[in-house]
C-alpha cells in the first residue's frame, strides 16, 4: 500500500510540472491520472514498462508532442478506469477513462508496444485512442478490450494520419453505440482518409450494432463490426494475416470504402454479419487469398461478401457456409455486374468465373455451425490433404504482391502453385489437369450414369516422396450435372522418377 501512495504522490507531482522538460518519464508502479493532461509540442511523454495509469474519472491525455510507451512481453503497461459503473451508458461519461487524443502533429512519431487498453470511452470517435491530422503511429502486441465509442472507432480512430501500423494486436468486446441520428462506424478500428497498415491483429466479440424502430419499422445501423475504413489514399488500407471471429453489426464485420485497397490472408469465421462488405463504387482492391466461412446474418441477403464496385480483383478466396436466414436462396456473393474479376476462388453454389470451384474447402476442424455461438477461434480453418483447394488458386501470381507467408507464417506458395484461402497446406499437391488425356474408364463403372450428364473431367495428382521413389497417385474423376462425383475410386501409381 505504501508503495501505491508513493506512486500517487508522484503522479501528481508529473501532472503539476507536466511540461517542464522535453521529456516527461512515468517509471512508477502505479499512477493515478486526476485531471486532463496535455503534452506540449515538442515535448514527449515517456512511460515505461511495468506502469500501471489509472483514471480516477473520464480523463483524457491530449498529445500534440510525442508519446512513447514501451512495455515488454512480461511486463506491460496498462490503462484503465477504477469504476467502471455505466460503461454502457452513452448519456453520461461515468464507467470509463477518457483516452488518449493525438493532436495536429505533421512531424513526429508515437509508439505503442505491449499496452492493455481497457474501458476507454468517448461520447464521439475513439475510446481508447484518437488521432486527428498526425504524422506516424505505431501500435504492436497490445490488447483493446471493452472500450466504448458514441459514434465510431470504439478501441481507435485515425483521421488523416500519414501512416499508421496496427500489428499483433488483440480486440476483444469493445463496442460502438449510437449516440446520433446517423449511422456508425467500426466496432474496434475506424479509419479515414489516412495511410494505415492492419497485420496480424485478431478481432474477437467486438459490435458496431443498434437496433430501433422507425415508424413501425425496425432499423438496423452500425458499419464495419471490426474495421471501418473509407477514403484512404490509393493503395490503402493494406489488411492482411488478420482473424476476425464472433464480431457482431449489420453493414460488414470489415467494410472498406475505398480507392485501392489490399486485402489479403484475413480469415472471416463465425461473425453474425455481412463478413466483408466493399462501399466504393469505383474501388479497385484486390481481394486475395482470404478465408469466409460459417457466417451468418438474420435481414441481410449476402452473409459472406457484397461488392459494390465493378472493378474489384476478388481472387483465391474460400467462401463457404454463409447463411442468411431472411434469404437462404440468395447466392454466397453479391455484386454490382461489370468488370468486377471474381475467379480462382472456392464458392458455394458455384460461381462464375475463371479457376472457380464448388467442391467443399475441406477444412481440418471446423466449427459445428454458423454465426456467433460457436467459437471460431477454437476451431482449425487450414486445408485437408483432399481438399480441392490445393494448388488451384491463380497459375500466375506476379503482380498481385501475395505475402511471403500465410496466415500460419508457413509458406505461401508450395509445390509451384498457390492454395485458395489463408492457409497454404504444407503436405500435399492437388494438381488439376483441364483436357487432360487418359484411357477411358470401363463402362460397367458409369452404367448407372448417362452420358449427358457427364460434364467435366479432372485429374488429381497427389505427390508423395520417399527415400528411393517419388510416386504420384493419380485420381481420375468425373463429374455430373449436378456436381457429384463419378469413379472416385479408380486409381493407380505411376513411377515418375525425376519427371515433373
């Protein structure tokens, strides 16, 4: 106790003398924030690892100089409020800390690393962080959890940062609530017209979500559960190697509303929402490599994607078990026809386009089923060795600046040919040979079949090496009308010795 009194005295001591060195360092165990504190430009604050702030009352920290926080894997800092009674309720400030505000800084750089942000709350944007006209922040292995925006960017909101990366970070039960009479944005991160990187953050449980009737109709709000970003300059945002599971809201668990984005080995799972929505009419992203699986919505058509440009790259997706339950019959995408390029992708129900298939992706463990009551964390979304999915993605990746790595950091491409979804399997090559000439089945095989109904023939080969030999087992299938599969037990190995 002693040693928390001491740390109090001092805090207090820092905010009276705030600005009266360069650099303002807070090293004590424990300090109590009991007013509003600004940093001057010019001036950095410093918190070092081990720091514990807490918040005695909405209180925020504004920032017009630096601030640099450098906790460790084993000893982070943390902020926080001592009473967290009417978190929740968005006509009073009472139940959370105020945040913290990064303020018309064109020059400077802040950094987070190894922070816990917990029940920041604003009745505007951004509950735990907030950036306006800044030049670079940085924000690695931290933890967002139940922080609350009246309007958007629950954990962060940047507006026209310069650049901005979002790394390794965990979002879990913050919340947007609608405090206006207008729509809202991002139940974790909401970010506008500002250069911003999102790798390997996972978002879990996180809302963008009001409900209310209107003239006896009931109206849904809320945009983007997890991300919202919109009007950032070309070539952003980049989104890649992310988890988004179980977030809850109407208009796009990640909805991006931009130029050219790129988006790429995100996994989707288990969200009760559109799971990705695009609102650029003119956008030219390129959607590549990412996994949507066992989503569902209540109202809304599409539960796995909506497309409202024509001139989206959608490539080397995995769509698959997205549910909506006011329009089971609609398909598993929608999109605005043009010149929109949705191909090499595993779809449900089929698609058109080049390289797409409709066999199931084959996932190692899976959940049960869709929407948010089960845990899509819990589960295993990479590829079985049977799975079709295999080496069936685009032929030629040049150009498409795939990442190096997938979303398990293995590599990207194996055996020559990159996988559909976020996970390239390690162990096994599914090659898929069109037009390829092999003898003919025997008849008695396909007799119960009519020949009308055989519409595609494909060849799997299956690698496996030894020691002495390479061999290769090789399945030849047909496939009918109705997609079922014909002979898939007419197999043979060849030795191939060094021959590709």
């Amino acid at each position: 106790m002693k040693k928390i009194i001491y740390s109090c005295l001092i805090a207090l001591l820092y905010i009276d003398n705030l600005n009266a060195q360069d650099t303002i360092r807070w090293s004590d165990d424990t300090i109590f924030v009991k007013k509003d504190i600004s940093i001057d430009t010019g001036k950095v604050l410093l918190i070092e690892s081990g720091t514990r702030i807490i918040f005695m009352s909405n209180y925020t920290i504004k920032i017009y100089g630096m601030i640099n926080c450098k906790g460790s894997r084993d000893d982070s800092i943390y902020f926080q409020i001592n009473d967290t009674t009417s978190l929740m309720d968005t006509s009073t400030l009472n139940g959370g800390w105020g945040g913290i505000k990064l303020l018309t800084n064109n020059s400077d750089s802040s950094f987070f690393n190894y922070c816990n942000f917990y029940y920041g709350k604003t009745l505007d944007s951004g509950g735990a962080l907030y950036a306006y006209n800044y030049n670079k922040i940085t924000i690695k292995n931290s933890v967002f959890q139940h922080n609350v925006a009246a309007y958007s960017g629950a954990a962060i909101y940047f507006y026209q940062v310069n650049n901005s990366l979002i790394s390794n970070c965990f979002f879990k039960y913050n919340q947007s609530l609608q405090n206006k009479n207008t729509d809202f944005y991002g139940g974790a991160i909401a970010a506008e017209e500002s250069k911003i990187t999102i790798d390997s953050n996972i978002f879990f449980k996180n809302v963008a979500l009001e409900i209310h009737y209107s003239g006896g109709t009931v109206c849904y709000c809320g945009v983007g559960a997890a991300v919202y970003t919109s009007f950032c300059p070309a070539g952003y945002p980049v989104i890649i190697n992310n988890v988004f599971s179980n977030n809850t809201g109407v208009s796009g668990t990640l909805y991006e509303n931009n130029i050219k984005a790129y988006i790429a080995n995100n996994l989707l799972i288990n969200n009760k929402d559109i799971a990705f929505m695009n609102g650029h009419g003119g956008s030219q992203t390129l959607f590549i490599n990412n996994t949507i699986a066992n989503n569902f919505t209540d109202f809304i058509p599409y539960s796995s994607c909506d497309i409202n440009s024509k001139y989206y790259r959608f490539i080397n997706n995995i769509v698959w078990n997205n549910p909506s339950a006011a329009y089971p019959a609609f398909p598993q995408i929608g999109h605005i026809p043009g010149r929109t390029e949705i191909s090499y992708s595993c779809i449900q129900y089929s698609y058109p386009g080049e390289g797409n298939i409709s066999d199931p992706p084959v996932f190692t463990n899976p959940t049960q089923g869709a929407g948010v009551y089960f845990n899509g964390l819990e589960a295993d979304w990479t590829l079985q060795n049977s799975s079709y999915c295999i080496d069936a993605g685009i032929p030629d990746t040049s150009g498409l600046n795939i990442p190096p790595l997938d979303l398990a950091h293995n590599n990207r491409t194996v055996n020559g040919r990159i996988d559909m979804g976020a996970y390239e399997n390690q162990t096994v090559s599914n090659k898929i040979i069109p037009n390829a000439k092999q003898d003919k089945p025997e008849k008695k095989e396909i007799d119960n079949v009519k020949k009308s109904e055989l519409v595609d023939l494909r060849i799997i080969v299956k690698k496996s090496y030894h020691s002495q030999n390479k061999n290769e087992t090789i399945i030849l299938e047909y496939k009918t009308k109705n997609n079922e599969t014909v002979l898939p037990s007419l197999s043979w190995k060849k030795h191939i010795n060094n021959e590709k």
